[in-house]
C-alpha cells in the first residue's frame, strides 16, 4: 500500500499536514494535520510498502517496544483507508 498521488506532505507552521490536491482538494474539504510519527509513516508509504515493513522502518529509528509502533501503525493505515487516502 501507499499514499494516493491526490495528497501531499507539507509543514505549515511548525505543524506537519497532509494537503489533498486537485480533485481531492474539494472531495476532503482541508486540511489533516499529522503529529511528527504520523509524518514519518506518510513518508515511508510514499512508496508501496506492507503494514508489517513500515513497523520494521520505524523500529529502526525510534526507541520503543515493537507492540507500541504497531498499534499506532495499524491505527493511523485504518485512519488513512478510511479517508480513501491509501492505494492498496
């Protein structure tokens, strides 16, 4: 899975947000505003990546027990599906 081609990444005042384009950009109605692991998730699923691929990224980087990037993997993808963000 990965981010649709409709959204962008962008930083806007010290907050990172996720930014629909095009025909999108009408569809969502704004702005999703990400905290800094939620960004780091975006950015890693800017390529074709499975939900267990994007724990093992992030477990690289950041100090915390596998069962914790996990469930907050698993909660922001379902977050993203179910605003039709992601491409499976």
């Amino acid at each position: 899975m990965k981010i649709k081609k409709d959204f962008v990444l962008r930083q806007v005042a010290g907050s990172w947000m996720a930014v629909p384009i095009g025909a999108m950009a009408g569809e969502m109605g704004g702005l999703i505003a990400l905290n800094g692991t939620a960004a780091d998730i975006w950015n890693i699923l800017q390529d074709d990546h499975t939900e267990d691929e994007v724990v093992d990224i992030l477990l690289m980087h950041y100090e915390a027990e596998r069962s914790q990037i996990q469930e907050n993997v698993h909660d922001f993808i379902t977050e993203l599906r179910q605003k039709g963000m992601l491409e499976e």
